[in-house]
C-alpha cells in the first residue's frame, strides 16, 4: 500500500516543482519509494481553466502525483459552460431591453435609455465580468467574474449605501453556491462558510482552510508543509513525526 504524501503549497512556480521534486526524493530515503503524492492548493484564481492547464503542466513532470484545489474542488461538479447566458436570461426575464456596443466590445443591455446589465469583455472577446444594475440606479448592486469557459466563478453583491461588497458567493458549474463570504463595513473579508459542506461559519482563511485539510488529510498521511502560514495546523492535530515544515 502506498504511503500517502499530502503537500500544501503557497505556489506552483518552476521553482516551487523543483523544491517539491527534491522534498519528495528526500521523502523517499526515509519511507521508501511507495509514495501518492497530492499537492494541496488553496489559492484563488481568476480563471479556474488556466490553472487546470498549469496543473497538467506541472503533472507531467512529477510522476504519481495529482493536484487537489480548493477552489476548483467547490466548482467543478459537471462539464456544463456558458452558465453566464442562463443567469443574465434570469436576470431579464421577460422584460425589453435594448442592446448597445461600444468599440472595447462591452455590451449594454438597456431599459428605458438605463443600462441595467453591462457584459465586458476581454481582447478574444470571452465575457469576463458582468455588472447588474438596479433600475434607477447608475452603480451594480451585483457583479459576475466569468472563466474562460463561459462560468460564473463569484457572484458579489455590493451594498447600496456605500458600494463596497456585501457578500461574496462562490459558485459550481450547476450555478449552486458551494461557499458564502462575507465582507464588514469596510468592505473587508469578516466571515468565511463552507455552506455545501454545512460547515460553521470561521473568521479566517486559515480556519477556512483548516476545515478543508481536515477533510482530505488522513492522520496517517505524510506532510509536507511549503506554505508557513499554515503551521500551526499540525503543532496539535498530527503525527509530529509525519509533518515536515519547509
């Protein structure tokens, strides 16, 4: 049976795979070469597609290994693209608009001379973000990030009084919310929910990501520890003599 190594990263850069290559050879004089590698990343990207194409990269110079994102674990639930045409067909319903382009490619859906929806784009014309905004109103009460595939990724809503975020929703391919952020009232991070998991709220990232590496860390599992800010997880919770702090 092979010995199970869980490696948490802060990147992925060609350095970072050299330095994982060296820990993981170092790994093998003292278990033996019977080792699954998983690297746990708990990093936000902008466009979950790009990062998948990174990890085939990074896959194929490290022989049995696999890449477990946090990120990309709440999201990817089915091959489904586009959802972005469903949800603003939702957000129209079956009220008249008019549509409006300028020269950067951004697209305006307008009522009544307002615009009520802007789509913009980026240089290959993928839609990137969509604004939503209320009718009398000229700032989005709520904002869309948009993958390279047509997905929603975050869907933030802002507040009213002041415009600075209310809550982030964090998304799957099926438009269900996998996890709820929350901001105060200065527009910073406050409150993190795992709420597909049922999962309590938790104040911080690192509790947030706590959560997830109880999840998918067995207590015989091997770690080896290259993002620092995540020390303290294994002073109390692990095998001290499995944990390897980098």
């Amino acid at each position: 049976m092979n010995n199970q190594v869980k490696i948490i990263v802060n990147n992925l850069d060609a350095q970072e795979v050299k330095r994982i290559k060296l820990y993981v050879k170092n790994l093998i004089q003292i278990v033996g070469e019977n080792l699954a590698v998983t690297i746990l990343d708990p990093r936000y990207n902008g466009d979950y597609n790009k990062q998948l194409e990174k990890y085939d990269d990074i896959i194929s110079v490290l022989p049995n290994s696999k890449i477990n994102s946090f990120y990309i674990s709440i999201y990817l639930h089915s091959d489904r693209q586009d959802n972005i045409k469903q949800f603003i067909e939702s957000y129209i319903g079956k009220e008249k608009f008019t549509i409006e382009k300028n020269e950067n490619g951004q697209q305006f859906l307008k009522q009544d001379g307002q615009t009520r929806v802007k789509v913009s784009t980026n240089m290959a014309g993928q839609i990137t973000a969509v604004d939503f905004i209320k009718a009398g109103q000229n700032i989005p009460h709520q904002r869309v990030s948009v993958n390279s595939t047509g997905n929603i990724q975050v869907i933030r809503s802002f507040s009213e009084k002041n415009r600075l975020p209310l809550i982030d929703k964090y998304v799957d391919t099926e438009l269900k919310t996998q996890m709820v952020v929350h901001f105060d009232e200065r527009g910073f991070r406050s409150g993190y929910q795992l709420t597909s998991q049922e999962e309590p709220v938790v104040y911080s990232e690192i509790d947030l990501y706590e959560q997830w590496f109880n999840r998918v860390i067995e207590k015989d599992d091997y770690i080896i520890n290259v993002n620092r800010h995540y020390d303290v997880l294994f002073e109390h919770y692990h095998d001290i003599n499995k944990v390897f702090l980098m």
